[in-house]
C-alpha cells in the first residue's frame, strides 16, 4: 500500500510539473489583464506594435487608433479621399507616422490596457489595447501631430451623431446612415406603452395609476420625443454596463440633444415609468 501510495504522488507531481497551462510564465499564457507594463520590440505601422510577454511575441492593435497605408493601393485611395488629399500625400503621411512612432515608442516602456468596450483581441489573434507612454495616450498624441487617417465613422463606435428618423414611442427611435436604418432604445428610462396591452396594464400597476392614465403619459412622451427629437441631430453614446444590442437588436444607448441628456428630460418630464 505504501508503495502505491508513493506512485500515486509521483505520478501526480509529474503531472502537475507537466502542465504549464495555468502557469502565468508559460509560453502559451494569454495576457488578458487589464493593463500591464511591456516594452516595444518593434513598429509595424503608427497603430501596432511588436511586444514580448513572458517570452511570446504578441501583435498589439491600438484602439480605435486608424492610419494611412504604407502601400498604394485600394485602401489608401479610400483613404486619401476621405482625407481630402492626394495619395502621394497620404503615403508621406504614414511613412512619416511610423519614423514618429519609432522615435516614441521604440525599445521604451510602455502602458498597455484593456478597452471595456471592446474584444480582447482580433479574430488574427492580434491584441486590442490602448497604450500610454510617460502617462500620456499614445492615440492622442498621435492626433494632436495629425499622423492619423480619416475613417468614416460607425454607429457602432463610443460616440456616433446621427439625425433622428422616426419616433416610436417615448424611448424609442431610428435612424439611417449610410441608406442603413438603425433603431435605437434609450437607456435609464422606460416610458409608457402608446397602446392597450398586457405591458401598459403592469406600468399602469406598478405606478398605481389607471390604465388609461398610463396611454395618456405614454402618448404625451412619444409627443413630447417627436418635438424634442425627430429631424433633430442627437449624439448617441454607448454605456461602460449595457451591452451593444437588446434582444430586439436596438441599439443600447444614451442620448445627448443640445447638451442634455435626453433620458432627464423625459424624467423632469414625468414620462418615466418606474
């Protein structure tokens, strides 16, 4: 018995020194943390760079950061006249990024952190991070010396104004982009339904009033959105907690309208259902 005994745990200590996986120092250990501190082996272009993490090269993409191609073709073309600007203009523009950039970041350390708001990483395995150096955004810095590309910009980013289509009900809208209709629900607020159903009589019943009073604030609120907001141009901002999409694939979002926050208009209002 002792001698099985003895095998077992060698067997199991074999094992345990065998299996790197949770291992922080393996080579095969993912870097998802938040943020951690690396040092720049390389610049491929003004938005990736070439690190090494526990002995592993990894590709770091920066967020939301778009260049100019360091090659003539499609995209630079798309690029130059989104731009306004020649594509011989556009090139000088990269190349010069990428001399910035070397200078900047090359074999210096540097910040990389997670964005909340976006995947770890990309579908090539590529790592989504912002990156800061000497405490500044290596993105804004970027910016502010006008290295960076134009690009169109999507509903699906952090900030997106578009031009209110069509009013649905207090806290739900669309609009188009790009001959594309978007529809969008309001966070932070729930006004009432503009019709009789089973969903108006439990607001109705939640807030201890008649059915009746509840279409009426539910109608007041989708009128009070088509003066506030139809044909109106609005920011739609994304929410840190709340995920891209509901259930019926509306947009998630807050709303801005001339600087204010359109969910406390419809609460100073009296709109909101609580």
């Amino acid at each position: 018995m002792k001698k099985l005994s003895l095998l077992l745990l060698s067997l199991l200590l074999f094992y345990s020194c065998g299996d790197n996986s949770s291992n922080p120092d393996s080579n095969n250990y993912i870097p998802n943390e938040w943020e951690l501190e690396v040092t720049v082996d390389s610049i491929i272009n003004v938005n990736k760079i070439v690190t090494t993490i526990n002995n592993k090269k990894y590709s770091v993409v920066v967020v939301d950061l778009h260049c100019f191609e360091l090659e003539r073709n499609e995209i630079l073309t798309n690029q130059a006249k989104i731009a306004g600007i020649s594509e011989d203009s556009a090139l000088s523009i990269a190349r010069n990024a990428v001399e910035f950039a070397k200078e900047l970041l090359l074999k210096k350390k540097i910040i990389i952190r997670r964005d909340s708001l976006q995947s770890n990483s990309l579908p090539t395995g590529e790592l989504l991070r912002h990156i800061f150096i000497n405490g500044l955004r290596y993105d804004s810095i970027i910016v502010a010396n006008k290295l960076n590309a134009p690009r169109r910009p999507s509903p699906d980013d952090k900030e997106f104004y578009a031009i209110v289509n069509w009013i649905y009900d207090g806290d739900t809208f669309d609009f188009k982009y790009e001959g594309v209709l978007y529809k969008v629900r309001v966070l932070n607020i729930d006004c009432y339904e503009t019709q009789i159903n089973e969903r108006l009589e439990e607001q109705a019943k939640r807030n201890k009033i008649s059915v009746d009073s509840a279409l009426a604030l539910g109608l007041a609120a989708k009128d009070f959105a088509i003066k506030t907001l139809k044909g109106k141009e609005i920011l739609l901002i994304r929410s840190l907690q709340a995920p891209n999409y509901d259930v019926y694939n509306r947009y998630l979002r807050y709303v801005k309208i001339n600087g204010m926050s359109y969910d406390s208009l419809i609460i100073v209002n009296g709109f909101h259902a609580k």
